[in-house]
C-alpha cells in the first residue's frame, strides 16, 4: 500500500476554509483511494482512516523540524509534503539519504 505524510503544524486549527481545509480533503481522498494515510502536526485532527501524529509545539523551528525528520524516518512514507518549507521538511532536506519523494 502507497502511504503518504502531510506535515502540518496547524491543520487542525480552521475548519471554515482555506489551506488547512484542503489539505484535510486531500488526507480523506488520499484514504479512499487505499493509500495508508498521515498527518503530523500540532493540533487535534481526526480524519477517519488518517493517522495524526501530534507533536508539541515548539518556539525553535529548528527543533520542531528535528522532530518531524525523525517521525518521517520512522514512517518511511513514499511520499512527504508540508506547508512551510523554511523549516518543517528543513532537516528532512537536508538528509543526504532518504526513501521519499518531496
């Protein structure tokens, strides 16, 4: 089964629209279309069939993404995405191995 990972910081937050509103549909389509599901972030989400790894919030960005590489690590995801580039798939990035597709 494909399996993907969204990594994002606050897509529990709003529910009336914008960003987080489409990447929650994305989440529930990616399901219903078998693959197996992730979202990392902050807040509280609960998207049927959509496994949330909730992680604390951190003031250093840095830190915060230290801890998304080592979930994504554990994960091994065909595929990553996230809405902030300047720092959740920073470390990630900067990986000079790693098995998914950003």
């Amino acid at each position: 089964m494909p399996s993907i990972c969204y990594c994002h910081k606050d897509i529990g937050d709003i529910d009336r629209g914008g960003v987080c509103a489409l990447f929650k549909e994305l989440a529930k389509g990616m399901s219903k279309l078998g693959w197996q599901t992730y979202c990392i972030t902050q807040r509280d989400l609960n998207i049927d069939n959509v496994k949330t790894i909730k992680i604390k919030a951190e003031s250093d960005p840095l830190v915060y993404s230290e801890k998304v590489t080592k979930i994504i690590n554990n994960l091994n995801p065909d595929i990553v995405e996230c809405s902030i580039w300047k720092f959740e798939l920073l470390n990630y990035l900067r990986q000079s191995e790693r098995k998914s597709k950003v």
